[in-house]
C-alpha cells in the first residue's frame, strides 16, 4: 500500500536587527552570551569605527606633518602662557619646534630624549622644566632652552649628598611647589614653593612602601570633597609594585601641615606616561586595566578589574599586557574628540594598535595602523609622533597618509531564540549616513568567526572644491555626517547556529566621508535541531 508523501514545511524565515553597536567593543564575557538587553549593544569586532550616542563613526586618517629624525620621537610637550602657544618634539638627541609649518631644532637634549615635562608659572615667568633620569634636565623660559645648571643657581642638592640632577627621573607640580623622583629608588625630592631652580628636600617613602619596588611618577590628585567629607588636593606617589601613596598638606616638611591620607593597590602601572586625568581623578594603566585612583581609595584590590574603566575590553587588554608586555604604554585624552587614548608598545611580532574609549560614554573601539611613541594636543588637534621620527595629526584625513584603511563593525552574535538551529543567511541591508558616497560590504558570519572576508575598495570622491572650506577648514569630526542613506538589500551566504552580519567600508580619499552605521537588518531561515 502505497502512503503519501509527506509535505516539507516551509522553513521559518526570521529578520534580525543589529543597532549601531554604541555600546562599544565587548571583551568581557562568555561569547555564548551575547546581547544582554539591559545593555547597549555592543559588538565582538569593532576596528577604526568609533562609538557615539547614535552610531558608530568611522575614524578619520592621519596626515604626515614632519620627518624630523630616524628614531622614535620619544616625547612631545607644548609650552602655553598668555597669547604663546608653542608645540615641541624629542628625537635623536634633539628637541625640534614643531608650531609652525617648519620644524627647527632648538635643543640638543643629550641621550635619552624620553622627557617628562612640567610647566609652572612663578613670579619670575612661566617656565617647561624637564627631566628623564639620565641627562641633565632643562629649563625653558618662553624664549631659550637651557641646561638647568644654566638658570640661576640651578638645582642643588644638600650638602654631603652624592646625587646629581640628572637622577631625576620624574617631575610634576603639587600645591605650588616641583616635586622630583629620584631613579631606582623610594624617595622624592621637592623644591621651595613658587621656584623653580634652588635647593632640593627630600622625602624618603621607602619605609612606608611596604612592597619595595622603586618610585615610578607622582601627581596632583583632587576630588570635590561632599558634605560628608571627602579627598581633595592630593599628591600622590606610584611605586614600580603598584603602590599609591597619598598626602595632603601644603607642606612637607612639617609634621603637622603633611599628613598621610592613604595607601592603596592599583596594579603595576605600566609606564611613567600611562595615565590620564579624569576630571580630578586619575585613570591609569595597570597590569589589571585602566584603573580609576578614586575606585582604589575605596576598594580592595582583588574587586579593582570590574570596577576598571577598561572592563568591557577586559580579555582584550589582558592579552595586549601578555602579549606587548608592561613597559612604555602612552595615554592621551583628547577632549575635543571625546576620545581616551591607550597606546601599547608596538613591536617586531605584532604591529601598531591603539585602544580608544569615548570620554563622554566609556565605549571602547580599536584603531589599527596608527604607531604612537608620543602623544600631544596642541590647538585642539591631535599630534602624534611615530618610532620612525615622524609626527602626524591624527583624524583628519580621509586617509592614512595616503593609504586606504578599512572599518570593521561586526555587533555582538545571536541565535536569535533558537540556539540547537541552523541559521541560513539570506539577505541583509545596512542603514547608515556620510557626508559623501561610500561603498559598504555586508557579510554574514557565524558562530563567534571574526573574519569577515576581504575589505571592499574606497569610494574616491570628487569633493575638490570642499576641501578647503567644507571638510579640511571648518567641519568638526563627530559632527552629523549627513542624510540618512538605508542601503539596498544585498545577498549574504553561509550558515551557522550563531548569526552575526560584518559591517565593512574602506577610506582612502583625501576628504573624509564620515560614514556613521546606524543599523543592520538580515533575514535567515531558521532550519530543524540538526543531529
């Protein structure tokens, strides 16, 4: 006897959004996981697209500015008073003025040119004082450099003390006065108040340290105190260990005005030039994340990690400490581009990479290519200098010097209800905005791959008449990027349990196109449990 054949349902087709990852790159949970919905949304990859309150906005390129040496450019610095407002760089043993379109050398600054600068006006001027540890330090007036032996009577130490200036390694202003670190060891060292050249105090903290170590850098550290009480007007020391020390006074010297405040673990920071300031807080770089000074005054160590700015990146900045190790990582706030730079040691195994966070919402996102020994904002942009002795503006461009750079945006992946099922890609379609045309790829991508394929060409724009009033003189980087475009629904292929859609657009055009994803749209056909 003959038994019919059975109809074959029809398959299920589904349609998945996927907002704008404004969440930021999330590094820090279980992948199987996926979207919390009391949480932004956020994205497994997201590389040379920036985070804001709408969307993701792809970075602007970098514009080569000079070529001033054949090393690293070890440190910039800028120097403000009044109406002068001057911007200089250190590489190979010499200090270049770098403010006007001609860099000039000013300086011949010795051997290491890995300066840490202070500024400090007195009633005698305003003066940049800068030490490294193994020159001489400097002094620069607002006309001349000079050695510090050079200005005044210099800077001394008491009588009987077999130390020279060029032991100190670290400088910074507290409470109107230079305070110094002594290199390899615990002590610091501070000047009269409102001086900059005399005779040196100091002030032993090897006995309060109780993890050894040496001293790494200090700071001013201020917090609005509330009707409870509070921390304000700090200073505070950083051991190699990850030891904070903090003091409040005016004077050091007297056992009454200088007491201490506290002591608390942060991790090991990861360089004298790691941290940032945050308001009155201090955010640094640490073996555990970038940890906030203000959340380790009040909690125990083993609890800091969550509680790190860094947290949503946790695994990635994890691996970046293994993998580039804890030496010479550079951080810069850039307030006019709401952006928290984090730059790694770059080298021979692995290539330059910046991790980048919005000062406005703590989203993260990855910027690839961009190699930064030093950092510096001068007149609202910022510069950068390279490990080639070169300096370059960073996100200004609609290339990196010249060369295409692809954005990558691919959201957190879902299994959309149906985690034992196989997911067929079938359709998708991107809505997003730019100032110009831009030619986007969409690829679907499966159970937690982040490979989405070969990147697209650059759209070359014709927007010669706009370059000098339109993009390049006037137009602010984060502003609306333009009419809202919902691109056409293109064919995406491949299968897998867990669906995500990769998001792709190359610049590589001298005028930036600005290109803000808004949203993805994809249909899959949601097949049986497969066994």
């Amino acid at each position: 006897m003959r038994t019919p054949t059975a109809r074959r349902k029809p398959q299920k087709v589904q349609t998945a959004s996927f907002p704008a990852p404004v969440g930021g790159w999330i590094a820090n949970r279980s992948l199987a996981i996926g979207r919390d919905p009391k949480l932004p949304p956020g994205a497994a990859v997201l590389d040379n697209f920036f985070p804001t309150s709408t969307g993701v906005i792809l970075r602007r390129g970098t514009e080569k500015r000079y070529s001033i040496g054949t090393g690293p450019v070890m440190s910039m610095f800028r120097y403000v008073s009044g109406a002068q407002s001057e911007l200089f760089a250190s590489v190979g043993g010499e200090i270049f003025d770098i403010s006007t379109s001609v860099a000039s050398s000013v300086y011949a600054d010795g051997t290491n040119g890995d300066w840490h600068v202070q500024q400090i006006t007195t009633s005698g001027g305003t003066f940049l004082i800068g030490v490294n540890g193994v020159d001489e330090p400097w002094i620069y007036d607002g006309t001349d450099f000079m050695p510090v032996s050079d200005f005044g009577s210099g800077i001394t130490f008491p009588s009987g003390v077999t130390l020279s200036t060029s032991d100190l390694s670290y400088v910074w202003l507290y409470a109107s006065r230079l305070w110094f670190v002594q290199k390899d060891s615990l002590s610091a060292w501070y000047l009269p108040v409102d001086v900059v050249v005399g005779e040196l105090e100091e002030m032993p903290l090897g006995g309060v340290f109780t993890r050894g170590g040496s001293l790494a850098w200090g700071q001013s550290w201020s917090l609005t105190s509330g009707g409870s009480g509070g921390l304000s007007d700090q200073c505070v020391f950083v051991s190699t260990e990850g030891e904070v020390l903090a003091y409040q006074g005016i004077d050091p010297g007297s056992a009454t005005d200088w007491t201490k405040a506290g002591q608390y673990r942060i991790g090991e920071p990861m360089g004298a030039k790691g941290f940032v300031r945050a308001g009155g807080d201090l955010l640094i770089a640490t073996s555990v994340g970038l940890v906030s000074l203000a959340e380790a005054s009040k909690r125990d160590y083993a609890a800091l990690g969550s509680t790190a700015a860094s947290y949503p990146i946790e695994e990635a900045w994890t691996e970046a400490v293994s993998l580039r190790g804890m030496v010479d990582w550079r951080c810069m706030v850039w307030p006019e581009g709401k952006m928290v730079i984090v730059s790694p040691p770059s080298g021979v195994n692995y290539g330059p990479v910046c991790l980048v966070a919005n000062s406005n919402t703590g989203a993260w996102c990855r910027f690839t290519t961009w190699d930064i020994a030093s950092m510096e904002v001068f007149n609202g942009q910022l510069h950068f200098g390279d490990r080639d002795g070169n300096v370059w503006i960073g996100n200004i461009t609609g290339a990196d010097d010249g060369a295409p750079y692809t954005g990558v945006c691919i959201p957190l992946f879902e299994d959309l209800g149906s985690p034992a099922s196989r997911k067929i890609a079938r359709n998708a379609s991107a809505t997003k905005r730019s100032r110009y045309k831009a030619v986007e790829k969409l690829t679907a991508v499966f159970d937690f791959e982040k490979n989405p394929g070969p990147a697209p060409d650059a759209y070359l724009t014709d927007q010669s008449s706009t370059w000098g009033s339109g993009i390049w003189g006037t137009s602010l980087w984060g502003d609306s990027a333009g009419e809202i475009v919902t691109g056409r629904w293109v064919s995406i292929g491949g299968s897998g349990r867990d669906v995500s859609v990769a998001f792709q657009v190359t610049s590589g055009d001298i005028t930036p196109t600005d290109v803000e994803l808004i949203r993805m749209v994809a249909t899959f056909e949601i097949c049986g449990i497969v066994t």
